[in-house]
C-alpha cells in the first residue's frame, strides 16, 4: 500500500500545481488513483497511430479483453510506410506491416475486429477526416475509447488526439458524458490514475509485439515496453507487469486537450 499511497500523494501535488483551470477541472474530478480488477467497458474501441503501437502501449489489456470475450475494435490509423531504419517512405512495408499485425493479433485473442485506414504518417486532421471518425464512433456506441497520451511527444499521435477531441465535441453532451477516454503511454509517460495488472497476459504480449519483425529490426521495442510494465508494477504495487492509463469521461478529456485560460 505504500507505494500508492505515496503516488497519490504526489499526483494531488503535480495536480495542484497546474495553472491552468479547465485543465485543473477535468484531472481533478477523475484523479483518483485505483488498481484495475480488469479493463473497463464491454465495447472497447482502441486508436493506434500505426501498425502494432496499441500492442506495444496496451496488449495486455487486450488479451484481458480476449479473456472475457469482449470484442475489441481497433483502428489502426496510418499504414506505417515509415517505418523504416532511415523513416524514408516505403509503400512495399504497408502489406507487411498489416500482415504482421493480424498475426500479433492471433496471440492476443479471437474477438479481435480490426480496421485500417492506412493514411500517410503526419496526417491532419480535416473535416473530412473528423466526420469519418464521428460516423464510426457512431456505429460502434463505444463505451470506452483508448487513444494515445496527450502528452505522447510523437507527431501521429498528436494528430490522433486532435481528431478525436474534433470528434468527440460534435456529440450530444449526454455522449460526452457517458464515454470514457482511456489515454495509454507508448513514446512518452504519461501521468497515469489507472493501473492494471497483466502479470497473465505478459507473455502473450511479447509474443505478440515479436511479430512486428520490420520494426523490431529497425529498433528495440520490446525490452522497454516490458521494462516499463515491470517498472509500473513495481512502483505501483500491482505485481509484476502492468500498464497504466490515465482515464476520464469525454468531456473532461475535451478540457484536456482544449485547455482553457483561466
């Protein structure tokens, strides 16, 4: 108990310090700090920038999703022709990076439904591209959304956190009200009030980022991603491996990302 009691501590201080009140008013209201007994909500839909970064920030709770037998929408936004050792453009990677991520997705369980729109990398997001996204939260009734950090320091994840702010105010306040938004940490921490253990799925989650060989020959993802699972277990006390989230409902995420000036 310790460990949390201590965290909670220092995010009442981090929160009390920020300046900014919309801000202050959105992390405020949803900032306590609580160990997962399993991922919220029964029709997640996860926002991946690229290729096989959703299994890298979250496969554990994916395949505690796949343990329930809870169907798991994912859209996977760009089709990741960057990902090379020099970040030149390479449309031969597209198929292979689609093809390795239905196969990660085979580790991780069989409920499953992805979706690629495979734009370019450092997209923007336009009208068009802001109603596409309303429509299909609309088809889907998500009752929670995971999406990238706004605090994630890559350029397509950004994007992602536009658009889906874009979408999220042209929804009835109702909506707002009722969705969660679950932020994960992938290129850089985030300041998380969730934790959830995957000391079951840990396994199955190196499994499943080894299928991204491409990029895994361009970079080491896996031993930090695991190394950052062992560290927030450890400094958070919820076993050996697990991922942490930074939760609230859409509305407050919409301060989130649109701080107001006080």
């Amino acid at each position: 108990m310790k460990p949390i009691l201590t965290y909670a501590r220092s995010l009442s201080m981090v929160l009390k310090q920020l300046k900014v009140k919309g801000l202050v008013t959105a992390i405020m209201s949803q900032s306590e700090f609580a160990r997962l007994i399993r991922p919220i909500g029964q029709r997640p839909l996860i926002l991946s920038s690229h290729p096989g970064d959703d299994v890298m920030a979250m496969g554990g709770a994916i395949a505690w999703y796949g343990k329930g037998k809870v169907p798991v929408h994912i859209l996977t936004i760009t089709a990741g022709l960057h990902g090379t050792n020099t970040g030149r453009l390479n449309r031969a990677l597209g198929p292979k990076r689609r093809q390795e991520t239905l196969a990660a997705y085979t580790s991780l369980g069989p409920v499953i439904q992805p979706v690629f729109w495979d734009l370019d990398e450092k997209f923007l997001p336009d009208e068009d591209l802001i109603l596409r996204l309303v429509e299909f939260i609309d088809e889907l009734s998500p009752d929670i959304i995971y999406t990238p950090s706004l605090f994630d320091s890559q350029a397509d994840s950004q994007a992602i956190n536009q658009l889906l702010q874009s979408a999220l105010v042209r929804l009835p306040a109702n909506r707002q009200q009722t969705i969660l938004i679950a932020q994960y940490e992938l290129w850089s921490p985030l300041l998380p009030n969730k934790i959830l253990n995957i000391d079951a799925f840990a396994g199955a989650k190196q499994k499943a980022i080894e299928r991204h060989e491409s990029q895994l020959l361009c970079h080491d993802y896996l031993h930090p991603m695991i190394g950052l699972n062992r560290y927030r277990a450890a400094m958070l006390g919820a076993g050996s491996y697990a991922e942490a989230f930074y939760i609230c409902t859409a509305r407050q995420y919409c301060l989130l990302a649109s701080p107001r000036p006080a």
